[in-house]
C-alpha cells in the first residue's frame, strides 16, 4: 500500500528541485551547500527536528517489576497495543505514542481525541469495576505489534533505498500508523476487556 498526497507529483514539477546536499554555509542572500553551489532563498526554515525515536524523552517510567520503559523498548524500539497501553507498565495510557502518527495526510487532533476516548472508557469500565490497575496482555500486544509492522513492511516508508525519521536504527517504522484513519479509528471504537487483566482495588484500612 502506497500512501501519498501529492507530494511525488510535486517532485517532478518542471519548477521544482530536490537538492539532497548538506547545507555548508548559510550566506547573505541563501545557502551554499556542500558541493560549491548557491543557492538564493527568499525563506529559510529551520526544521531541527527533536528525538522522534525516544518516545517519553527523557522521563524515566518504570513498570511492574522496577524496569525502565526506555529499556521495555531496548533504546528505540518503542511499542505498544494500539499505541496506548504496554504490557509491565499497569495505568499508563499514552497519547500520540508508537505507530500513531500522521505520515499520510488527516489530522493529529483526530488521533488524539479518538485516543483520549478510548482512554476514557478503559477508566471508565475501572470504575465500574473496581478495579485498581488496568494492564495489557503481553500477547495481545505482540499481536498488534506484528500486524503493525507486517502492515509496514508493504509501505515505501520501510523500502531500503529510503531514509526516513520514521524508522528506528532496526530500520523497523516505529512513529506513523500504518493505516487510514477511519481503521484506526474502527479499532478504538469500543475497548475489550479480554485484551487486558484488571486487578481489583486495594481497600484502604478506616483512619481512627
């Protein structure tokens, strides 16, 4: 599946240019890249960019056993069923987490208000049920993880000759949704609770 907006076509536009060189130095009226040449800009934009493959930088969560979510994810590798809940971390429901971002047009505030519905009616059916901690089963994650990236590896984002910010040093795509949106949000609509294990909440003694 090939996902695109327009932006190939936009390539070969006859007013078009790609120029893949670094930068070299910025001048007075643009840019000279590496090679010698250049180039006059009436804007420059600089897009630095930020730590797109370490989801939660640099917070340091730990899970059930005392272990780090940077190391549940081995450095890079970051994910988690439907990219909101991860197995050994009870409560933590993430927003925008792995494989939930927009490469392909649509909206982010769509994908974090369909995310905070479905955060909203796990806690809900943990009210209702008394329940203390809420925890994804590690199969049903590893599950959904293999389907991501099976889905992945028929998309240009995973193709050899491209690199991407979306991929990890695995070369695994780890940030974008490998889907439409109308799927993702069909997979949100209603929580099961099979996919999870509850515990009930602790009673606390009376203070005297």
């Amino acid at each position: 599946m090939l996902l695109d907006n327009g932006w190939f076509a936009a390539l070969r536009r006859a007013n078009m240019e790609l120029v893949t060189e670094p930068i070299d130095v910025v001048t007075a009226t643009g840019i000279r890249t590496s090679g010698g040449r250049e180039h006059p800009l009436d804007v420059l934009v600089l897009a630095t960019g930020f730590h797109t493959q370490r989801l939660l930088y640099p917070m340091e969560i730990r899970g059930r056993s005392g272990q780090t979510l940077r190391d549940y994810w081995d450095g890079d590798d970051a994910h988690a069923y439907l990219g909101i809940t991860v197995p050994e971390f009870p409560n933590l429901f993430l927003v925008l987490g792995p494989n939930t971002g927009l490469g392909h047009g649509g909206s982010v505030v769509t994908i974090i208000e369909m995310q905070i519905g479905y955060i909203t009616r796990l806690l809900t059916a943990m009210i209702v049920g008394r329940a203390g901690a809420l925890e994804c089963r590690e199969d049903v994650e590893a599950a959904y993880t293999q389907r991501v990236r099976a889905a992945h590896d028929n998309m240009v984002w995973t193709h050899p000759g491209m690199t991407n910010w979306y991929r990890n040093s695995r070369g695994r795509v780890t940030s974008t949704l490998p889907w439409r949106i109308v799927d993702y949000r069909a997979m949100l609509a209603m929580p099961d609770l099979a996919d999870y294990s509850l515990e009930p909440a602790r009673v606390l003694p009376t203070p005297r």
